[in-house]
C-alpha cells in the first residue's frame, strides 16, 4: 500500500552491537549511514566498533567522549549529534 510508504533519508545506529552479530553480512543501505557512540561503552567496546567501521567502510562513526552503552548523562550530546546530522542532510 503506497499510502504507508516512506523514504528513508538516513540511518542512524546507536552503540551498534558488533561484539554479539556478524555484521558482515550486511550491505550498505542507499542512504547515508551513521554510527555513534561511546567512547568508554562497557557492552560494546568502542574499539570494536572502530575496527569494524573501518574494515566495512561503510558508515560514518562518529564516538562521543566519555560516553557509556546508555549514553548515562550525555543524551544531550547524543541529541546534539542527532540533530546536527539532521541539519546536515536538511531533514530540520
């Protein structure tokens, strides 16, 4: 139904988990992509995360300082992120 169809401008994952799925399998999306997260994650280490990026060189990683898996105390940054990418692709 034509009626529910949306265009996807953009994908954004938060603290994807590399360390638990083989994310090699996956193929690049036609939209921009984005990755962001924590520097100091204690599920997903950040350097996973990093070497995985790299290795695919698929999407945009973008790794907030400090931050933890839940992003405790730095949402706002992570909002910050968020709409700036918004603001980027024009979408806000």
């Amino acid at each position: 139904n034509q009626a529910f169809r949306k265009e996807v401008h953009c994908l954004i994952n938060v603290a994807p988990a590399v360390n638990h799925f083989n994310f090699s399998q996956i193929t690049k999306p036609s939209c921009p992509w984005y990755i962001i997260h924590g520097e100091k994650d204690e599920l997903v280490p950040a350097e996973q995360v990093i070497a995985w990026v790299e290795n695919s060189g698929y999407p945009s990683c973008q790794i907030v300082p400090e931050a933890t898996h839940f992003f405790h105390g730095k949402l706002l940054k992570l909002r910050e992120i968020v709409e700036n990418i918004g603001l980027e692709l024009g979408l806000i």
